[in-house]
C-alpha cells in the first residue's frame, strides 16, 4: 500500500471517528503534529493566544483584508 492510499484512508477514517478515537489519536501524535507545525518560540506562541483572546472577546480592532489595503492606499497617497 503506498503512503498516498494510506493518507486517504486516513482521512476518511478521521472524518468519521468519534470524539474518544479523536482525542487518542491526537494524544499520540501531539508532540510531533506541534513539532512540525510550530516554528515559533513558547514566548511567541503565549502572545498571539492572548492577542487571539482580546480578538474573540471584542477587546481589539480587527479588520477585513479589503480594509486593510483600503488603508495602506490612503496612507501612500498621503
């Protein structure tokens, strides 16, 4: 069986597992999912979860993309 068949399955599988094979699935593969998916410092990583929660909770300005470039036209026109 080849590593893409076996992803697929994966997959598959995954969409329809329930919450307990989930949650055992993830706690064995944790540390290497975070391994690879963080390259940012813990330091980092504790700032963008409070600047996320302030985000959530309404306590920051967000803006769309739209806005965003809107801004940065005026400010080079400027």
């Amino acid at each position: 069986m080849t590593t893409t068949v076996m992803r697929e399955q994966l997959v598959a599988y995954l969409a329809d597992a329930d919450d307990k094979k989930i949650i055992g699935l993830y706690t064995l593969l944790e540390d290497s999912i975070k391994e690879k998916n963080s390259t940012l410092t813990e330091e980092q990583l504790v700032f963008l979860k409070k600047e996320r929660k302030k985000h959530l909770d309404g306590e920051s300005a967000s803006y769309s993309w739209e806005e965003v470039k809107e801004m940065i036209r005026k400010r080079k026109a400027s």
